[in-house]
C-alpha cells in the first residue's frame, strides 16, 4: 500500500500534504532578479512549520473533526446521509508532511502513491516551471488526480493570475478599478487617454506576480514612448504582454479576504485591512510596493516602508475598501482564502488585483492580519 492508503494496521489514516514551491536559481535569471536568489528556503521552511502546527494534538483532533464532517462514511457503506452509519470505525490519526515541487511531473511522482480519498493538499504552490503564469498547472493536476485541496481552482486561478482577464471580472461586477489596457505588443494601438489629458500611467506585467516587473523608477510613464519602451521591456526581459493602467495616487490596502464555513459567518469576510506605509516618500508616484521595496534589504525604500495593521480608517471608509476586496474576491471566483490590493481615493475604492497566495511569513500580510 502506498503513503497513507485508506486503513492500515488497524487505523483509519487521513492526510494533510503541505505543498509548496522549489525555487531554482535559473528562475531568477529568466524573470531578471539572479542577484535575488538566495539558498534560504523560506518556502519550505514556511511548510515546516504549518506541519509543526498541525500536527499538534488539539490541531490534528480540529482536522479529523473537519475530515469526518465532509466525510462522514469514510469506509464505505450503504449508509444513509441523513442518518450517520453505526458501524465500528478502527482507530484514526492525521499525518501531515510537506512536499516540495516545482512541475507537474513532481507533483503526480509525489502524489503516486497516496490515497487522494483520505487526503486534502494545503496548496501553497505559487508557480510551475518557476512560471507564475503557470499556476493554474498544479491544481489542473490536483484535478486530474482527484485530490481535494485548499485555495481556488484552475478555473479562478487562470483569471487571477491574468490581470487583464481580473479586470473584466472587476468591471462585470460593478467594481471600480483604474482604466486600463492590454498590450501584446509595444506596436498594438493605444486606446488609454495619455497625459496630460489623464493621470500618468502604470505598466506592469500581466501574469507576474511578488512585484516582479514592477520599479518606482521606469514602471510609471506620462508619454507614448515611455509606454511603448516599458511595454517592450517587459516582452524582451520577462517574455510577457503588459497590463497599462490609470495610477491611483491614493492610499495602498491589501485586504486579506476569508470564505468563512464555520457555521456562524458562512461567506467571504474581509479581516483587519492592512495599510502600506512609504515613510517619508513625498512623490505620490514613487509610493509603490516594487520589487525593490519588497526584497531589496539594501535599499532604503525597503528599510522606509512598514505596515499598519489595523489601517487606521474611519468605519465608512474601511467598509468601502473591505466590501471592494470581498466583491473582488468574489469576481475572479476565489475559494477559501485570498488577498485583495486595493487603493483609495477622493472616496473610490479601487480594485487593482487579487492574490492567490503568498508567503514567506516575513512578508505574509495574510498571516498578519490572522
């Protein structure tokens, strides 16, 4: 029998797999970053640590409970579902363990041989072939193998992780969200008002993520040519067409969004809203989460930069960015847990995207804001 397959030496094995990405030095050379590479995992070490977590007693008791609840007849039977079945079920435990990967091809080695009907993966893979936009690849595979797993399915994933295809959802929705275009090329026609005439705009690409692509010094232009030079910078450095938008000179939110089940708040709820915080950057366009506020420990914008969690807002103020990012949330079609950016002003709030997942812990405003 293979990891964890169905009852074994008298116990009724359930599995919680902790997925997570490997990150290869060749992935930071393709996207651009190869002096950011470090040998430090805090992916996997991130992983070992919800193993930690969960394999406690009173967390493995909260997970056999969960597992028992959404599988009440786990060996079988002609039972009635409204009416649990009186059978003598052997001894039960939870086994958690972390697996790393980085393709598809890992991910059908590693899950084999392991019993999909007793397992659940806590899905934390960000990017397959170290492509954020081959996200959706891991859980078209979960699928395909017939395993439950945490987060949003392929479906939502292929819309979250195209800007260009969020933003529709955005606006289907009524959501507001800035004025934007895609660009395959950096010679397609440009349809965007241009500055004067409009505020400056924001180039960014359209299925990175972790601000890759993203610098406070080029990504904003007031001209044609900027545009059209940072639009072709994005196709020759990261192979990627180009999401261009209105630039919001507001206040930054990222709303970390729940789908609660617990009986008591079924839905999506948005927990405590946590502010972006640029210190003494005057220039409202160069109060932008970059790459280089966001990993450079070298520069001063990352050593200026800090968040406040809980924002401080007043409540009309914070409903309206929290009821931005839950509609998001519910636009692109998330499950179970997600983050939202969302920036405001002169009373708007607007949607700028929305975050699968994200980790490690020392930038993880999901794991603040729990």
């Amino acid at each position: 029998m293979g990891l964890g397959v169905g009852v074994t030496a008298g116990v009724l094995l359930f599995n919680v797999i902790v997925m997570y990405n490997v990150v290869l030095r060749e992935d930071y050379i393709s996207a651009g970053e190869e002096e950011n590479f470090s040998s430090d995992d805090e992916a996997r070490d991130t992983s070992l640590l919800i193993v930690d977590t969960l394999s406690t007693p009173e967390a493995k008791a909260g997970l056999l409970a969960a597992f028992l609840r959404h599988n009440p007849h786990p060996l079988g039977g002609d039972c009635n579902s409204d009416d649990p079945c009186q059978m003598d079920l052997p001894s039960t435990d939870v086994r958690v363990w972390a697996i790393g990967v980085r393709s598809v091809s890992d991910i059908e080695k590693a899950l084999g041989e392991v019993d999909r009907h007793h397992t659940v993966i806590l899905n934390l893979v960000e990017s397959v072939d170290g492509l954020s936009s081959k996200h959706p690849d891991a859980t078209d595979a979960f699928d395909k193998m017939g395993f439950a797993y945490t987060g949003p399915n392929s479906t939502a994933l292929k819309i979250a992780v195209n800007k260009g295809l969020a933003k529709e959802k955005f606006l289907e929705n009524h959501l507001s969200t800035p004025l934007g275009q895609t660009f395959y090329s950096h010679t397609d026609p440009i349809s965007l008002p241009l500055p004067p005439e409009s505020p400056p705009l924001i180039v960014k690409p359209l299925a990175e993520d972790a601000s890759i692509g993203i610098s406070k010094h080029a990504s904003i232009v007031k001209t044609e040519q900027q545009l059209r030079d940072r639009v072709l910078f994005m196709q020759d450095v990261y192979k990627t067409p180009s999401l261009v938008e209105q630039f919001i000179d507001g206040r930054e939110f990222t709303v970390s969004v729940w789908e609660a089940g617990d009986g008591v708040t079924e839905g999506a709820v948005a927990l405590p809203l946590v502010e972006y915080l640029f210190g003494l950057i005057d220039d409202p366009y160069m109060r932008i989460y970059d790459f280089e506020t966001k990993w450079d420990e070298s520069s001063p914008f990352f050593k200026e930069f800090d968040l406040s969690c809980p924002a401080i807002l007043d409540e009309p103020t914070a409903k309206l960015v929290a009821d931005a990012a839950v509609g998001a949330f519910k636009a692109v079609g998330m499950r179970d847990f997600a983050r939202v950016d969302v920036r405001f002003k002169d009373g708007t709030a607007y949607v700028l995207e929305v975050v699968c997942i994200t980790y490690p812990p020392s930038y993880n405003k999901y794991l603040l804001t729990l």
